[in-house]
C-alpha cells in the first residue's frame, strides 16, 4: 500500500487537539496551547477536551469521534494530543480507517499514544510523528534539540538527520522504516486485532516507571509473541525512572536478551519519557548503524 505524507504546516494554519486517552490537566492545557499560538498557529480544541471519567478523557466514543472529525475537516491542519495516559487503544473499534486514509495530515503524540500512532502507520499508511504533547513538553516550553526537531520537522524545514545514540549492543547497518514507542501499552496490543507489525521494521521502545523486571517480563512477551523475529534493528529511547534497585539493570537485560540478535541493537536515543524526546517520524527510511552507534533520517516524512 502507497505510503501517504502529510503537507508540512504554515505559520498561521489550525491545528486541533485531542484527548485521545487520559484526562487533561486544563491549566496545563492552556499553557500549551499558549505556546503553539505563540509559534504562530490557529487553535481548536476538541469537543468535550477537559471531559473526565476518572482517568479518561471522557467517553471512548467521544474521545474517537473528535479525533476522527478532525481528520475529515480541511480546516485543520494538523492534529497534536493534549498527553498521554490511557485510553488510546478503546478508540480503534470506533475509527474509519479507510476514511482517515483519504485524509491524511499530520498526527504527533507518544505514550499511550503510541497506540494510535502504530495503527495509523499500518491500517492508513500514513506516516505519524511520535513526539512532545500540548500539555506535557509543549506546556514546560520547548527547548534545544526538542524544539528544533519538533517545530524543524513539522514546518518541512529537517529533512534529514543523524543522531548519535549510546550503548551499542549489536553491531550491524540497517535501512528501514520505523515504528514502536511506549514498551508497555505496544505489549497490550498482543493477539487483539490491533497487534504491532514488526517485520522489516527499526523497531523503537521506550517506558517509565518501570522496575527492570517488569521490562524483562515484556522485552520476553514480545520475543515469546515473534516480534523480534525479522525486525531490521532494534532502538532502546528513554527508560525514566526504570531502574530501581533490582540486582539487574536494563543494560544488562538487553544484553542477555539480544547479545545473539542477527541485527543491530543499540540503545541510549533521546527520545520517550525522558528530559529530551526529539521528534521521530514513524513510516519513512531510516538508518541504523550499530557499528558507529547512529541513526539517520534518510527522507522527508512530510509530502
């Protein structure tokens, strides 16, 4: 299936927000949202945005048809989520993907988003944007490689790219397209019709607030499920505040777990929950060299 790029936004272009998951925090919101018109943009919010059932954003069938709307209406340019949580994945029954395909614009969250991030890239083929939130990163103000790859990659003006990552566990020069994000809700997508595809694909994870065990427990889910099975490479990003004080650390979990992988594994990419998360394009070439410890953007994620 054709891959389809969204057009790069304009100053002065709307941009809605959703809350595809959890609740939102409004005076978190309301900075954020300061902060995009500061960048020079139009902003509507979601019907029903501050809605809340406990830690929901309000209904799922709610939350699905504000996302969706904003995909039909060409007024809006793009579409940022407020922040993450959980709740993304009640959505899926309820959106028309073949009517999202039609309409394809630019979609940027992490988190539980993730969810959402991977179904669009699979079941749309539209390439998705796994980057800072309104009332996360964009609320606590933009700074250095975050702003410049968030605002440089949006605007069409970063096109290309390297980044030098940390820890190299398995050397090796790889050409795919990206996809993953948060380690924990990509585990919970396991047998539902909504699984993550893996195969021939850099795949990127990342997590917080998790002890080493729990990551162990699904870092062996996702071996168990196959999903490692024909990757191109593997990308560790940000694991905040997951280490705890179990005898085993992460670094060397992912080395007892990937130390035999036929493909490169590195870890250490400033991206996730973390104090840096540059933007990352899901859907377009990338490199991973596990010899030299670099990925690269190799094209344009945006038309």
């Amino acid at each position: 299936m054709k891959l389809f790029k969204p057009a790069p936004l304009r100053k002065g272009e709307k941009i809605g927000i959703v809350a595809p998951a959890g609740s939102v925090d409004e005076g978190q919101l309301n900075t954020g949202v300061n902060a995009v018109l500061e960048a020079g943009f139009q902003v509507e919010l979601a019907p029903g945005i501050l809605g809340r059932i406990g830690y929901l954003a309000g209904e799922k069938e709610q939350r699905a048809k504000a996302l969706e709307d904003f995909f039909h209406r060409p007024d809006i340019r793009a579409i940022f989520c407020a922040r993450g949580g959980f709740g993304s994945v009640q959505l899926l029954p309820f959106l028309d993907a073949e009517a999202i395909r039609r309409r394809p614009k630019i979609f940027v969250g992490y988190s539980d988003v993730s969810i959402l991030l991977n179904w669009l890239l699979q079941q749309c083929s539209m390439v998705t944007f796994h980057s800072p939130m309104v009332a996360n990163e964009l609320a606590q103000g933009l700074e250095g490689r975050n702003k410049d790859f968030f605002w440089g990659t949006l605007l069409g003006e970063k096109r290309q790219w390297q980044i030098q990552l940390g820890a190299i566990i398995r050397p090796g020069v790889v050409q795919a397209p990206m996809i993953g994000g948060c380690l924990s809700t990509i585990v919970t997508t396991l047998a539902t019709p909504f699984e993550i595809e893996t195969a021939d694909k850099i795949l990127f994870l990342e997590d917080i607030g998790e002890k080493p065990y729990r990551i162990e427990r699904m870092l062996t889910h996702l071996q168990m499920a196959g999903k490692f099975k024909g990757i191109a490479g593997l990308v560790f990003g940000s694991f905040t505040d997951c280490e705890g004080q179990e005898e085993r650390g992460l670094v060397e979990i992912i080395r007892e777990l990937f130390r035999d992988a036929p493909y490169p594994v590195v870890e250490g990419l400033a991206a996730g929950h973390g104090k840096e998360n540059i933007l990352l394009p899901f859907g377009v070439q990338m490199a991973l060299d596990g010899t030299a410890g670099v990925l690269s953007l190799l094209e344009s994620p945006l038309a």
